[in-house]
C-alpha cells in the first residue's frame, strides 16, 4: 500500500463522517464543533510536533506528525476538500523555487 494510497483513503473516510454520530466517531464530534475546534487542535499538535522536534526523538516525531496530518485532513474535509486538492497545488509548485512561488503569491494580493 502506496503513502498516496493511504492518505486518500484516509481523505475519503473522514469525508464520510462528516454526517456520523458525534457520540461515536472522534472526527465527527470535530466536525459537529466546527472549524474553531478543528484549528484549535491543529495548533495543539503543532505544538507537540515542535517539541517532538526538539527533543529529536524519531517516533514522537513521527507520532505527532501523524497527528497533525490528520487534522489537517479533518481540517479540509470540513471545507469539502480533499488530500486530492493539495496534491494538485504541490504538483502545480513542483520545480518552482520556494521564493519565487512564495513572491508569485504576494504579487497576485
């Protein structure tokens, strides 16, 4: 199984819990208390990244990176978005340089 694989299909899951019973799915509770909730815990795992990081313990790292993952995946089923989408967006950035990309965005503001 591909990381492609795994990360669509992850996509596609939590896009069918969106409707799911609260009391039962963890991503359907995100989902019923909306956007703030969904962010607020994007944040609390970046935090655990960043000292994940810190601490250079490899599987924490890679523990809370999971995490984060998937909130961000939680995070844009809610806006109907999907792993599908930000893979179009780094195809479209693939082989641009990180400055040039960056300055093209602020350009078109």
């Amino acid at each position: 199984m591909s990381t492609h694989d795994i990360l669509h299909r992850l996509s596609e899951t939590l896009a069918s819990r969106r409707h799911a019973d609260p009391e039962k799915s963890y991503t359907a509770k995100l989902f019923a208390d909306g956007p703030d909730s969904i962010l607020k815990k994007i944040g609390e795992e970046c935090a655990e990244l960043i000292m994940a990081g810190k601490d250079g313990k490899r599987l924490n790292i890679v523990r809370e990176s999971t995490d984060v993952v998937y909130h961000i995946l939680v995070l844009l089923a809610f806006y109907g978005l999907s792993i599908e989408d930000v893979s179009q967006e780094m195809r479209r950035r693939e082989g641009i340089s990180g400055i040039d990309e960056k300055a093209s965005r602020s350009a078109g503001k």
